[in-house]
C-alpha cells in the first residue's frame, strides 16, 4: 500500500486505522510516531485524527463541528476547533 492512497488515519478503541477509499487497515503505530514518519502534505486534525491534505475535497464548517470530506469516497472526518485554523492555512497555501 503506497502512503499517499491513505485518506486519514484515526485512533478507535486504542487501535489505529489507515483509512483509504475502499478498505481500513489497522496500523501499529501510534499517532504520535506516525506524524514523525509520514510525509509533509499530512498533517494532525484532532487528537485521534491524520490526514493527507492533498486527498481533501471539502472542509465544511459550522457552529457545532468541522467536517473533512474526501475526493472519491463517502468518508469523512472531524476537525477539532484547536486544529481547523491550520488546516484551512494549510489549504489556502496549496491554492
């Protein structure tokens, strides 16, 4: 599996999973490990979520929550209002 096919990796039940279109892989990493060794275009989201900006599609915002969505796929992730200000920086710089 190459890394940039990985939409998100996110912590469920003390376990982390490599999200990508199609399928979950558990990964033995943890988080903090994985934001050390993954490439620069992915990046922390909340405290049990990374993931790789170039797969983003939308970034919705609302009084409640932040949400990700991602090219291609149904899935989606939350971003925790300590990290939405560096992702929408980050998205802006990329344009």
């Amino acid at each position: 599996m190459d890394v940039n096919d990985i939409l998100f990796f996110e912590t469920e039940d003390r376990q982390i999973n490599a999200h990508t279109v199609d399928d979950i892989f558990e990964i033995h990493h943890r988080l903090y490990e994985l934001e050390d060794l993954l490439p620069a275009n992915f990046m922390r989201i909340s405290k049990s979520a990374i993931l790789n900006t170039t797969k983003i599609f939308a970034l919705t915002h609302s009084i409640s929550n932040s949400l990700v969505a991602f090219q291609h796929s149904r899935k989606q992730v939350y971003v925790s209002r300590k990290y939405y200000k560096l992702l929408k920086e980050r998205l802006e710089e990329r344009r």
